[in-house]
C-alpha cells in the first residue's frame, strides 16, 4: 500500500476527495492550504473548543439535506501518536 504525501503546512488544510459515478469512480483528489478562508470558500464553518475543531457544513444548493441548515460533519481531537 503506498502512503500519502504529507500535507503542507498552513493553519487548514483541506484533502477533497472525490469518486464521481459519471467518471466511473476514478479517484480524483486535491489538497487546499491556507486560512480559514479555505474552509469557507467550500461551505464550512470551523468551530475551535480547546483542543478539538468541529466541522460543519454550511446551508448551500443542495437538494438533500433541506437547505437553511448547517449539517455537523465531524470533530477532530488530538490522537497519541503510535510507534510505526
């Protein structure tokens, strides 16, 4: 299995992948740095609590969910790091 390229540093880095149907599934995949400026020029809201950063997914054009609603993603905490 080859491994990932290390991400760049800056404040957010955002990996969008995709596996579109239309394309039969091939993985196309880019990666974003810069600000909080990046999160919100793709629909999401960042929310820091101590340690721990929650995503959210901003009201847009989509059909599903209802629109006017910001949907919760997912929240990152710190993990110990394990030997390799």
């Amino acid at each position: 299995m080859t491994l990932p390229a290390p991400l760049p540093a800056g404040d957010v880095v955002v990996h969008d992948v995709l596996a579109d149907e239309a394309a039969g599934y091939t993985r196309r995949g880019e990666v974003l740095t810069g600000g909080v400026s990046i999160a919100r020029s793709l629909n999401l809201w960042l929310t820091v609590d101590g340690s721990a950063v929650t995503v959210e997914r901003l009201p847009g054009r989509a059909a599903f969910p209802r629109t006017g609603v910001s949907t919760r993603l997912f929240t990152l905490t710190p993990q110990a790091s394990r030997p390799v």
